[in-house]
C-alpha cells in the first residue's frame, strides 16, 4: 500500500513540519542545498527501477486515454532527465544570498532590502509525475519547503519519486520534510491545502484550466497561477514580410498546445495584401484552419469567417484567428480588449513604432521581432520554470528560482531611536 | 445627499473605467503623473472650505466615542497636510520609468525586466478620510488605478475629498476615473470589491484587526495586508545596557499603538540581573506595565507574572511581556514560536550576533541597534506608505509607491524562431 489511512492526516502535520523545514532550509548557505539537489538527483538515477515500478503500477490502475498515459509514463530518459533537472538547478546561481538594495538615512539607519524566500509552497499539478522533482528543485534552490500533490493517478510515482528526493536530501543533511507529497489521494487534502492559512505561504497550480480555476476559485491562500495564454502576433505595416512569415508560423505552428502558442494574428490593412496570401497558405500547408474577420477575408476569400468569440478564444491548437486592424493603437487596443496578458508580439522594422507596443501593451511579455513561443523560463535563462505567471502581482511571466522569493529588510543602526 | 442610489451601482462600472484609466495612465510619463498629483494637491486646499463642511456633516451625524471623532476631525492643518502629502508624493523618484535588469541570451535574444503598475487597486479603510488621499497619491505615483472605500461615517468627507482631487487630476489632463470613490455607504459594495476578480488587482484594507481579518478572510482577490504587529526587543549578552535601556524605552513607550511598537522585550540571561531593574524601573515611571516570565520575576520580583498567551498577545498598549533567554538561539526559537514576522530587533555590540540574528529571525524587517518603531515608509525613505505588509509574497514590510508595483519583461528580436 502506497497510501496511509487518510482519515488521520490533514495539512496540519505537513504544514508544521515544512514551516520548521523552510526556517531551517533559509539558514543553509547556498552550496548546501545545492548539495541537496545534486544527492537528490543521484539517489533519483540509484530508485530509477524502483520509480519506474511504481509508475508500472500507476498505468495498470489508469483506464485514461493515450495521450493521457503517455503524460503519465516515467520511461528511463524521463527519469534521467528528472535526475539530470536537479543537477541543472544546482548549477544555476544563488537567487538568496545577495543584497537587492541598501541606503542609509540622514539619521545614520542604513537599510538593507535582501531576498527571502516565501516559506511554504504547496504544489497541486496533474497527470506528469517529474512535474513534482522539477517543482521540488526550484523551491529548493530559492529556500522554500513545498507540499506536492500530484494527480491520483500518478500517486504511487509521486511516492517513489519522493522517497529518493528525500534518500537524497537526508543524505546531504537537508532538513526532513523540506519535500512532502499528499499522503493519499484524497480530494479533501487538496481543499485542506487551499484553506490552510499560516501552514501554506503560496500555492501554484499546475495543469489544464480547470485545475486552475478550482484552485483560484477555493484558494484561501495566496496563488500564482497562469490563467490564459491568448497570445497575439502584430504584422505592423513596417514589417519586413519573410521575417514576419517566418515568426508567425513558428509563433503559431512550433507547438500549438503551449501557453505561448499565438492565438491570434493581427495584420495591418497596410501589409494584409502582400503578406495575408503567402502566409495563409504557409501555414494551411501545415494543418492550420483559421477564423478570420471580414477585412482579412476581404484579402484572403478563401478565409472561414470568425464566429462571435472566435477572438476571445485560446485555440491551443493549429487553428489561428486573422484580423485586419488599421496601425499601431487599432492593434494595441485589440489586444485589450481580448488578449490575456500573457505573451503579445509586434514585428516591424519602426524602432519607434516597436517601443510604443512595448510600452503600451501591458503583458507579462512583450516582444519585438521575435516569436512568442520564446516565452519559457529555460529560452529567458532561468534554467528551471514552475509555471508562467499570469496573475499581476508578486511575479509576472516565467516563474523560475528568483521568482520563488519575497524580499525583507535589515535594518543597521548604532543606537537610534525614532524622535 | 452625497450618496447615489445604492441598488444601481455595483463594482462592475467603476472597474471597468478604472482598467480605462490605469491603462491610460500606465503610458503617461512620470512628469505628467506627478502634475496631476499637484493639481490634485491644489485643489485640495482650494475646497479646503467645502471638505471641512462635509467633515461637519460627517461628525455631525456621528454618535461614536472621542477618540474616533478625533480620528475623523479634519482640521485646517489636517487639510493641508494631505494636499501637502500629495506634492510631497509628486517629488519622489518614479518607480516606473527604470529597467530593473536587461540581460542577452546566447540567440540574441535581449531580454528586458522593467516595473509595471499592478493596475486597479481597491482600498478599504476606516475612519481616518485623509487615508484616502493618501492612498490615491500613492497609487497615482505607481501608475495605478484606484477605488476607495472610506468608513461609512466618514462618506461625506471622502467625497469632498475625491471631489477636489478628480478636479485636480483633470486639470492636469489626467485620465478620468483615476481615483473613484464607493458611491454609497453600504455594506455590499465592499463584498462587491472583494469578490471583483478580473476588476481589481490587489485589495489594500487598512484599519483594524477586524477589518483586516474580514477582508482577507472574503476576498476572492490578492490582498496585501498588515496583519499583526508582535515586535520583540532582544538584548543580548554583549549589548551595551545604556544604549539597551535608551532602545527599549522608545521602541515601547514612544508610541505604543502603531504596530512597529515593541510587545515582547527578551534579555539574555547573562545581562538580565544588570540591565533588568533599571530598565523596569524607567519604563514603570514612564507608565509602562508588565506581563512577565519566572526567570525575569526572579530578577525584578515586583514584575507581574505573565499569563498563558501573554506573549502571544500584541498589546498595542502601554504593555511590555518580558522574558530571559539563553543567549541567541533561544531568543531566535522564541521569535519564531511567538512573533508575527514584522519586526525584530536585536541590541548587541558583537557584530557575529548582530548578523546571525539579521539572518535567522524570517520577519519583514530585522533591526540592529535600532528601536523597532523605525519599521514605517517615512523613516524609511520612501516618502509615503500605504501601510505595512505582513504577507509573504510581493512585498513585505512598508509599503510605498514602488511596492504597488510589479514588473514585466520586453523582448527584443531580430527574427529569432524557437527550435
């Protein structure tokens, strides 16, 4: 039996037991729990057998579908790569020990702002069991304990998974229950992990919108989540016509099923007519189906007409919407009113016309001349992401170690006292 | 009568023109922000007259106790000190206009984090009205959006106010709905704001416990919140006792209601039976009573003994709990079992002390040598603050125009394709 009796454990043992973890990770110098993570991906590469066992277990009891099992399936490369993941972030700098910003004040106080990290993360993800290494190594290596809950149906891998985590850690001398999984796959731990003020510091939800939701929905802690990704591409009539080829089939056909997928191609009136027809049928020679809007049909006759919504829609998919907007605040003010701040791109040649997109269109990431899958915290150099941020405060964008962390002051003085 | 009929408006109009006027206020530049916070300045003390006969009204209508009265008085010097803040507010360094990191990937790609306003931020306060002015500065200067909700009993002072400060923003060419008011004093309006995702972005309560307790306890939107304010002062072994005495006298008794204000005074047991009785002795003068453990009524047998949860308990009072320790890791066990992470002081003359405390003790705002009533934005430079937060994410500690911030990423190409 993987699973304890789940009557007995809520949050509340966890909770407790992270929260003494994470004030002890904090105090550990930086090479330390580096250490940790290189011993927790040996002692994942030593239990590759017993993992791939236990995931033998969790396919047997899954009826899913097949793209489903393959999500679930932990094969020998995956597990190395699990392995090899924490060794990475080992290797990545130190997001704690350094200093944000000091001043002094006229009273001689001289005030220090320096990283913390936020204390207790807890982890709620779907069916890919590595998802629960890569979260614990990047709550690690910013100093925080995490709680994971992984899908039930990948329960008996998330244990195995665990089990050589903290082999490792323990190894290393980290604190015991730096990393914690559910202890069952009761639906009652996941709202107990919601509501459990003071225990859990910040929950990050990972998976399909509905995960999402639910958890932005209960929460009774604080989330960083990512929401939408209906991600824009503007053709501005100063564009150079095969770079901007080039970028929106990448931008829409390289991946379709990922939060940085352009949803949404925007072409100005000027270019549509040279650029509309050889792109469409680019990117028709690639499988992908579009709803357009009556301009760009005007070009393009062959173009299937938007439905109502159509803009608004996050395909994740080789479907792409096509609008015709007239200049620069025409495109920015359609990214308004549908886009999601997530990831919005413009390709021109106009530096000017290029630094009022970047200014003016409020998303997470903006872009100039370059393709919006390119929004990933590995592509930005955080060597490890946890999710896309697409909530407005804390941390906007790819969520990687340095996200991870708050900030506190320390505060210098030599006898002063407030007048 | 100041108030519209209540049943017709709720949150939604006031949102959605308050995400009008933060997106159009995010692209102004700084200059143009700060005219409009002088305008407003300005016609601040232009309606002096008409804000102090709403405040009568106000008071007027009021059966609470002095003390709130005198919280809800607006006298001319009052007045004046708002429309002052708001000049003053004008004055500091923008906390938008910077890059805060830039840095290029082996593709070429540059990578660009710059500060970003949060957006709409919906403020709950009590019944100070000049909290309202403040806070629309303060949310001005970041670039964001605000919506305020006063005290019911302060309704007709906080319209005055708001009136004379869109009149001002306007002047000034600012984006209409900047600033906005609750159109009525009923209680499901707050409901309302808190419930209001996707409409405003951070809810800042600022009043009492209960209010903030309520709030976090309702909000379906991020909060940034000050919760407790359970301040402890450590004297350490190696403290010199004058320095010790001139710390705790002030860090206690200067103002013993904000929350900066010392509850918990803890003394090595090696300088104890020294520092103890002269200590005591000030603070008893001064009108200071005691709540303390055997260890320290062996040293000063008049102290009163503490109860259970005595030092659980933010006096906010002229109240001390008073407790001997061995030496720093006790001090910093007691810390974490009892304080409530906001701010903690150590008075040492060892530097190795100072340091491990500055590091061990996770609170918002770690103090050497320094009474804890320092913990404000004024003594700490930022010019203003929208209170204190407790939290564990976004910020911590002070809260000024640069906390009301977040950041986003500009990426700039030249055609670059993800493989």
């Amino acid at each position: 039996m993987d699973a304890v009796d789940q009557t007995t454990i809520g949050i509340e043992p966890l909770g407790r037991a992270a929260r003494n973890a994470a004030r002890a990770l904090a105090r550990l110098p930086a090479d330390h729990r580096d250490a940790g993570l290189r011993a927790a991906g040996a002692a994942l590469r030593r239990h590759a057998g017993a993992i791939a066992r236990a995931n033998e277990r969790d396919l047997a009891a899954s009826s899913a579908n097949a793209a489903f099992r393959d999500r679930l399936t932990l094969t020998p490369a995956r597990i190395d790569a699990m392995a090899q993941g924490l060794a990475d972030i080992a290797g990545l700098p130190d997001p704690l020990g350094r200093t944000l910003a000091e001043w002094s004040r006229p009273n001689g106080l001289v005030i220090r702002r320096v990283p913390a990290p936020i204390g207790v993360i807890g982890m709620i993800y779907e069916s890919r069991p590595n998802v629960g290494a890569d979260a614990a190594g990047i709550c690690l290596k910013s100093g925080n304990a995490v709680i994971l809950r992984g899908g039930s149906e990948s329960f008996a891998s998330a244990r195995a998974i665990n089990a050589a985590i903290v082999e490792g850690l323990a190894e290393a001398g980290l604190p015991e229950h730096c990393v914690q999984v559910a202890p069952g796959t009761d639906r009652a731990f996941v709202a107990d992990m919601l509501g459990a003020s003071g225990l859990i510091d910040l929950i990050v939800p990972r998976g399909g919108k509905s995960l999402v939701t639910c958890v932005q929905a209960e929460a009774r802690v604080p989330v960083l989540a990512h929401a939408d990704g209906l991600c824009h591409t503007y053709v501005h009539a100063a564009a150079d016509h095969a770079m901007a080829r080039r970028i929106v089939v990448n931008a829409k056909m390289r991946r379709t099923g990922i939060c940085g997928a352009t949803e949404t191609l925007l072409v100005d009136a000027a270019a549509a007519p040279a650029l509309l027809p050889p792109l469409v049928a680019e990117l028709a020679a690639l499988g992908c189906s579009f709803r357009a809007d009556a301009r760009a049909r005007a070009v393009v006759d062959t173009l299937p007409a938007a439905a109502p919504g159509d803009f608004d829609t996050e395909w994740l998919d080789g479907v792409l919407s096509v609008a015709v907007v007239d200049g620069l605040d025409d495109a920015i003010a359609h990214i308004a009113r549908h886009g999601s701040a997530h990831t919005d791109a413009i390709v021109t040649e106009d530096p000017d016309a290029a630094a009022a997109f970047l200014a003016a269109v409020d998303s997470a990431v903006t872009m100039w001349n370059a393709s919006t899958q390119f929004c990933d915290g590995g592509e930005f150099g955080f060597g490890a992401e946890i999710g896309i941020a697409t909530g407005r405060i804390h941390a906007r964008g790819p969520v990687g170690p340095e996200q991870l962390t708050c900030f506190r002051y320390q505060v210098i003085g030599s006898g002063q006292t407030r007048p």
